[in-house]
C-alpha cells in the first residue's frame, strides 16, 4: 500500500513538474497511461510511424504525446529538427535519451556505439570512424562494385518477365557487404574460409528482425525484464540472440588471438579477414573484448542492412512510377557509366527517395538535461525530444511539392534551395556512421540496374503505398519488379 503510494505521488510530481507542455496540442489521452496504450497497439500492428506521422497532420509541426506522465515533445519541421539536435547536443542541454540509448543496449545484449553517450560513445566513435570514412571506404570500392556485380547476375539468371522480389535481393546485398568489411566474410556463398562459418542470409536476417522489433517495443514503453517471461517474443529474442553470438565466435575469438599474439603473422587465416575491420579495430582498441564485441557487430548487422536495402527498393519503385527521372538518371549512366565521380544525380534519386520514404523513421531520440527552449516552447529537464521523419520529410514549407519524386532539388542547378535540410542520416556530431557506405553501396547498384536493365512494378504504385514498420519502413510485398535486359 505505501510503494503504491509512493509511486502515485512520485507520477504526481513528475506531471507538475512537465505543466508548462499542457499547452502544446496533445491527442487524447488516459489519465494515468497517457498515451502508451495507442502507442503499443500501433507498434504490435506495425504501423507506429504512420500513426506519428498521423499525428503531426493532425496536431501540427510541434505537439506532445505521454507514455504515463513522461512527455515526449514531438517535432515535423526539418529545420527546427536539425537545429535541435545539433544545438542542443552542442551545449549540452539534450542527450540521447536513456531510453533509447537502453533499448539499443537490451536488443543487442551489450553495450553498442549507438546506445552510449560521453565518452563510452568517443571511444567507440574514434575506433570505426576511419573505416567508415568515405576515404577510409574507397580501398573497398571492389567489393562493394563485386557485391552489386553478384546482383544482376542473379535478374540476368532469372528469365525475362519473371518476377523477382527484390527487397530480399538488397537485403542479401548490404548484409553481404557488411560481413566482408567487418568480419572478412567472403563475398559469394560458395567460396568458403576457415576462420568461421558461411553467412547464411536468412538465418541471420530472421534473427535482427526478432532483434529489431524487440528495440522498438522497448523504445515506446515495453519493460526490459519482459524478456524473461516465458512468452513467444521472449523465446524468440534469446533464440536470436545464441543464434548470433554462434554466428560470431569464431572469428570474434580468432580477431582477439591475433591481437594478442606477438606472432600473429605466423596465424594462418586469409588476407580478406586480416584486412577486415574487425582485425583492424581490435588490434588498435584494448577497451574492445569478446563480449561487447559481439553486440557491437550485431549493431552494425542491424543498422547497415535494412536501411539501405529498403531505400533501394522505394528507389526502384520510384524510378518506375516517374519515367521522366528514370530517362534522365539512364542517359547519365549511358554517357559517364558508373563512375561514382560522375553520378550525382543518382545520388541525388537516392536523398529524394529517402526523404520519401525515411526507412530509419525512428531509431533515436534525445532527452533534456536541463531546462531549455525549443522553438520558443520551454522544455523541462527530462522532457524525451523526438521527431516524425515521414512528416518532415512531407514538409511543404520545407520542399516544395513535396510528394513529388524531384531529385533535382537536391542538385544546384535545381530549383530549390540546394542547401535544404538532410537529416535522414541525423545531425550533429553523432551522424550516422555508416552514411558513406550506404550511399555508395546505393548509387553503384542503382547505376548497374541503370545500366543493363528496364523494370516494371508488378504491383503498380500498391508496393508504395503498403508499407509495414517493424523497427524499419518497408515494403509489405517485398518489391515484385519484372526485368528485362536493355
């Protein structure tokens, strides 16, 4: 009876403490819950970034939503979002949020370098950064090229007018490069090396799905010890989780004898895993061990596989529904091929399809350690800042028709401000690392498709408009196309 009334009392003052947010438009919610039920219905339906972006249309650029007394100040304008997390990160008036950063760790079963803040994020920043850089990329250029070379000769072994879902295709394509970069795994499936298993794709795929939908339960308002319940979603999380850890020993082990042998030259093992980033980080970082590397690796397999295949696929669909984009992005690749140099346009195609179609809609928000003022609004200390990339994106103030596929206004020679707001990568000091390899990895396979094939949309606009949420955006049908060779 009194931890119930210590706890009424502590929910009391915590909802005193956040009055000044009373003004702000709000959708209807329950006295003690606040919002938290519609939210876990939208996340369990897998449609929570469209019921946000619902919610921005209806309430305005700036609202606030309650998970029981905790606000969460809800941001749509592209601009103010990108000044509120560079400034705000800056000064230090907000952080990511301990209940994002909580989520990535639980998910992952370990600390992450998206997870951490201060200097447990640093350190880990400052040991992937000059791999992730673009320079730090460019001695890999063959691989990616190799990988999305593996691509079409899988649609050109396919005969022509059969449908090929190719959201899996691009799946198979980002995890593969990610596997050869960080743990020397090689590229095509029949070429096999000692220091550890093949990638089996949908093993390893079916394991982050369980992985990423368990973070985004955490995220909007889930309980961490739930996953020692015996439930279904439980099983499933330590199934993946083994399923993982198995996946990565051995070479997680082999990159840490290497690291502590003054004779490693002598251990046999291929050149393609000596030269991966796992032996390369390991030997230079001494604060990275066996078991925050295993969710360290995860992290990347998580954050480095959907997004960019999704992106591909909505720049596929795109290309298709907009012949006057797809004719011009073509005759480009026809006159400079598919020198990265030369291909700003498809780059271009894929910052539009991105702002379209935002896959990473909600992986992180931020948290204010102190008072502060945002967009003129004064926000308490421990008010949770987050943002609806859809609605942002949609912007008209912003963008200029706004749904409309316009590439253009990306490039200077466009219409628009070319200076315009990109914030699908983040902002600030904490950018998403792997921005680089993800837009490399899009415009060359995006120039091959260019290059050697037409497509058509089997399921018309449909596969754009029927979209499902798990911790990503992504097609429900998984992308039927139909080639042909050109």
């Amino acid at each position: 009876m009194i931890l119930a009334l210590l706890g009424l009392l502590n929910w009391w003052n915590r909802k005193n403490a956040y009055r000044s947010l009373n003004s702000l438009p709000s959708p209807p919610r329950h006295w003690l819950l606040g919002n938290l039920p519609q939210v876990l219905l939208a996340v369990r339906q897998k449609k929570y970034f469209q019921f946000l972006f619902d919610w921005s249309r209806k309430l305005g650029p700036i609202y606030v939503y309650w998970i029981g007394a905790q606000p969460i100040l809800a941001l749509s304008k592209p601009r103010a979002i990108e000044e509120t997390i560079i400034n705000g990160m800056k000064d230090g008036s907000l952080v990511r949020s301990h209940q994002i950063r909580d989520a990535w760790n639980d998910a992952s079963g370990g600390a992450v370098i998206i997870g951490q803040d201060g200097k447990e994020w640093q350190w880990r920043r400052m040991a992937w950064n000059p791999e992730f850089s673009s320079s730090g990329l460019s001695k890999h250029i063959d691989i990616i090229d190799q990988a999305c070379t593996q691509v079409i000769e899988k649609i050109r072994a396919t005969p022509s007018g059969e449908t090929i879902l190719v959201d899996p295709l691009f799946v198979e394509l980002t995890m593969r490069v990610t596997c050869c970069l960080v743990l020397g795994i090689p590229l095509h499936p029949k070429i096999s090396s000692t220091e550890g298993p093949p990638l089996e794709v949908e093993k390893v795929y079916e394991a982050m799905s369980v992985i990423s939908y368990r973070f985004l339960r955490i995220a909007t308002g889930e309980k961490k010890w739930q996953k020692y319940l015996p439930t279904q979603l439980a099983r499933d999380y330590w199934r993946a989780i083994a399923y993982l850890e198995s996946f990565l020993a051995s070479r997680l082990d082999l990159a840490l004898k290497l690291r502590d042998n003054t004779q490693s030259e002598e251990i046999p093992i291929t050149p393609m895993f000596r030269e991966s980033m796992l032996v390369k980080i390991i030997a230079k970082e001494p604060q990275y061990n066996r078991s925050n590397l295993v969710s360290e690796i995860a992290g990347f397999l998580l954050a480095g596989t959907d997004t960019t295949a999704h992106t591909l696929s909505f720049a596929t669909a795109q290309l298709s529904l907009n012949p006057r984009v797809l004719d011009k992005a073509r005759s480009l690749v026809d006159q400079v091929g598919e020198n990265l140099k030369e291909l700003n346009y498809i780059r271009s195609i894929v910052k539009e399809t991105m702002r379209l179609y935002p896959v990473a809609a909600g992986s992180t928000s931020l948290e204010a350690t102190r008072d502060t003022v945002i967009e003129g609004i004064k926000v308490p200390r421990g008010t949770r800042v987050f943002w609806s990339m859809w609605a942002a994106g949609r912007d008209p103030d912003t963008y200029t028709n706004p749904e409309e596929f316009l590439p253009e206004r990306w490039l200077e020679e466009g219409k628009d401000n070319h200076d315009l707001p990109f914030i699908q990568f983040g902002s600030g000091y904490h950018r998403c690392l792997g921005e680089p390899l993800a837009m490399i990895e899009a415009t060359m396979m995006l120039a091959k498709l260019l290059r050697y094939f037409e497509w058509e949309l089997v399921n018309g606009g449909a596969s754009l408009e029927n979209l499902q949420q798990n911790l990503l955006v992504y097609p429900s049908d998984r992308m039927p196309l139909r080639f042909r060779l050109r």
